[in-house]
C-alpha cells in the first residue's frame, strides 16, 4: 500500500505543477471521497489514481475549455463517518462543482445527504451504481462504474443458464455490505426464475479473516455453480478456499479492477468473471493511451487496474466541456442531464445519461475465462447488449 500511496503523492504533485490557480474560480474543482487506504483499497484507489493521472494529462493539453480541471482527494478508509466530513469539507470549504464517491456503499448515505443538501451532483466513478441511479433516476445521482447489482445479477444468471450442461444447484456468496446483499439475494429470485434451484447462500464479514468457514458451507451444500457479487478480495478468496476444500464445480464473479492479471494468476478453466470494461489484452489504441498516460504519472499499479478511472476521466472532461466556462454546479448538473460519452472501446458501447437515466441506457457485458491448454485469458461471451429502462 505504501506505493499506491507514494504514486497517488506524484500524480497529485503533477496536478499542482501545471497552472492551477487555488481559486474555485480559476479552475474546474471536482472533489473525490474514496477507499485511497485501509482493507478496500486495492479496488477503489486505482481508479482514483487513473482520474487523476487522465486530468494531468488533460490539463498539459490546455484543460477544458481553456481552464484546468482541479482534483482533490479526500481519503475515507471506506468509513460511512470519514465520507461525511470529506464531503462536507469538499462542499463547504472547496466548493466543487461535482462531488464523486469512490468507496464501498456503507459510505453512500452520508455522501447522498450532503449531497442533496447542497445541491451538489454526485458521480459515483469505481463505486457500484445504486438502483437510485436507473430510471427513474434521482436527481443528483449518475454512475458510470462498471457494474451494478441488479443489473449484474441478471446478466450472470442468463449466462449460467446458458452455459450449464446440467441442471444448476447454484450456491452464492456476498461480503456484508448492503449492495453486495441487495445484489446476491436478486440473483437467488432470478435463479429461482429461471429453474435453477438455489442450495446455499454465505455472507462473510469485510474481509474475513478465514474464508474457509464459509466456504466449507457451500461445498457440503453441493453446488455445481457459485456465484459471488461483492469486492474482488470476498469473490477470489471464497474461490480459493472452496479449490481448498476439493470443490470441483463452476464459479462466476464479477470482473474488477485486477481480474485481467488474477486470472492469469490463478489459471482455472472453470473461473469465470464477467464485467463490462474491454481487457487490455485487447490491444486498442485507447489501451495504448492509457499505458502512455500511466507511464508518465509512474503509477505503480498495474495499467489493467486503471480502465475504470480513465473511463472516468472521459465522463468529466464531455460533462465539463459541455458546461462550459464560467462553470456553476446547475451548469453541470445540467450538462450531465444530456450527456453521451464516447468510451473508445473500453466498452461494448458509449455511456449515455439522459434526465431520467443517469446510469446509462444500454449495458454491455462480456465473460473470460483462462484456458489452460492454450495458457491465457479467452472470452467465453462477446458483448451481450441489456437495454436499461427499469
């Protein structure tokens, strides 16, 4: 964690170096409450460090619209109580015109409150969407994170249903934080919809100590399939816990930040993860970018980490450039109202936030696995499409 740290000390003393007035008024100021240290860490600082690093390289090509972008980082450990005094702080005293969470849902509500109080938008970017985001969509609240319960969930169960050569006795497993539960017990109605009966469903604590209390549930439960919906240190080590105890079945989980580089690490022909961000293993020109964008921020962590935040960094400079200068919260509230983002690639299509959908209208999803005998990561599903109305 020290070099997570020490990169995100260089990206920000690249931001102060270029000409970035103090003033709210000289720049555009977007604050960011996020999981920069402490246990959840590894899945939210990465895409801070790539927001960042993406407004760097923005503000050396002019900035936006002439002026800079002014980032400032306020770290919440992932606690509801830390989220509430940086939001507050980054309102009152910094006054930015949005105010992002990057952090674990527990610390949602304090956020959303001052958020509301103030009037300030509030972009979720590397924290799950919450259904306040779908249609109808609250007024203050956009995302364009990659993954989101509800939605998740529907889209693993049809690919299990469709790649299951046998009747599915799908056990589940969630971390203890309200979206991972919200998502996990949405999966078990769809399953059940779906004709798959559900065997057993584990809980565990953020993080656990020992998976394999947990995990040894669910195996004497006898799934052919699990499914875990939660932050990728829950989804991995239940997984490897179960490898552990001889489980030979079928596991899904979500694609985060590192899941490029972990299923090469772990190399298991029945892991699965699904997610909606293109792998680097894709080789766009945009995944170019972001290795020239990485290398000179010097970041430590690995550029597959980092598509989640640059995504970000897209979605703020169409939302800034189109509020224009001088810039007003109602400005940008209204720009992020009508907005649509070209993703470059790093999604099976643009993100597009409308007055009444502030999570996007259409949802992309793709599934890797690794393949043993060939020895690296292959897509199992191409882009699958899912229209977002509800």
């Amino acid at each position: 964690m020290k070099q997570a740290l020490s990169s995100v000390a260089l990206v920000a003393a690249a931001a102060l170096a270029l000409p970035v007035p103090g003033a709210a008024q000289d720049a555009y100021v977007v604050g960011v409450s996020a999981a920069m240290t402490g246990p959840s860490a590894g899945g939210y600082a990465p895409v801070v460090e790539a927001i960042q690093a993406y407004l760097v390289h923005l503000n050396a090509k002019g900035g936006i619209n002439g002026k800079p972008v002014r980032l400032i980082v306020q770290d919440d450990q992932a606690e509801p109580s830390r989220a509430a005094a940086n939001a507050k702080k980054l309102i009152a005293q910094d006054q930015v015109l949005v105010l992002i969470n990057s952090s674990l849902s527990s610390t949602y509500a304090p956020m959303i409150a001052e958020s509301k109080r103030a009037g300030v938008p509030l972009y979720y970017a590397g924290g799950v969407c919450p259904q306040a985001t779908f249609p109808p969509a609250d007024p203050l609240q956009f995302c364009s994170t990659a993954y989101s319960a509800n939605l998740d969930s529907e889209a693993a169960m049809a690919f299990i249903k469709g790649a299951a050569k046998e009747p599915v006795r799908i056990g589940f497993a969630a971390m203890a934080i309200p979206i991972a539960r919200s998502g996990i017990a949405h999966a078990e109605k769809v399953a059940k919809s779906l004709g798959m009966t559900p065997v057993e469903t584990q809980i565990t604590p953020p993080p656990a100590p020992d998976y394999t209390p947990f995990a040894t549930k669910l195996k004497d439960a006898n799934p052919n399939w699990v499914f875990s919906w939660s932050p990728w240190v829950s989804q991995v080590r239940t997984f490897e816990a179960l490898r552990r105890l001889g489980w030979q079945g079928r596991y899904l989980s979500f694609a985060h930040l590192n899941s490029e580089d972990e299923l090469a690490r772990i190399q298991d022909g029945e892991f699965y993860v699904f997610g909606t961000n293109a792998f680097m293993e894709d080789n766009l020109p945009v995944h170019a970018e972001i290795r020239a964008v990485a290398a000179r921020a010097n970041l430590k962590y690995p550029v597959s980490y980092l598509i989640e935040g640059f995504i970000s960094g897209l979605v703020l400079e169409a939302a800034l450039k189109k509020t224009g200068w001088p810039p007003t919260q109602q400005k940008v509230l209204a720009a992020m109202n009508d907005l649509k983002v070209d993703t470059k690639g790093l999604r099976g299509g643009p993100i597009e936030w409308t007055k009444d959908n502030h999570f996007r209208t259409r949802q992309h999803y793709r599934v890797w696995r690794w393949d043993p005998a060939a020895k690296r990561i292959v897509q199992v599903q191409d882009w699958k499409t899912v229209e977002v109305t509800k």
